[in-house]
C-alpha cells in the first residue's frame, strides 16, 4: 500500500476514497483467493500409484 499517493482532498470525499480503496483491496483479495483454490481444484490430481503386490 506504500505505493498509493496521498491526495489532499476534501474530508468526505477522501473517506469515501478510502473505503472505496479498502473495498476494492477486499475485492481483489477474494478474487486472487477464488482463482488460486479454482486453479488448485482444476489441476488434476496425481493417481495414487498402485500398491506392488508383495
């Protein structure tokens, strides 16, 4: 977040800028999040190697 410029703005519109920016931060967390599990769910999964008969 150290990369986010400070504007000087009016005090409702900054606090809503805030949120907005808050939100959309949640926003792509949740998605990096869903696209991380669906990528781990389509991967196919490795077959368990069958068992030598001893």
């Amino acid at each position: 977040m150290s990369r986010v410029t400070r504007v000087v703005l009016p005090e409702r519109q900054s606090v809503f800028a805030y949120t907005a920016f808050t939100f959309y931060g949640m926003l792509f967390q949740a998605f990096r999040l869903t696209l991380c599990f669906v990528t781990f769910r389509l991967t196919p999964e490795v077959p368990p190697r069958p068992q030598l008969p001893k």
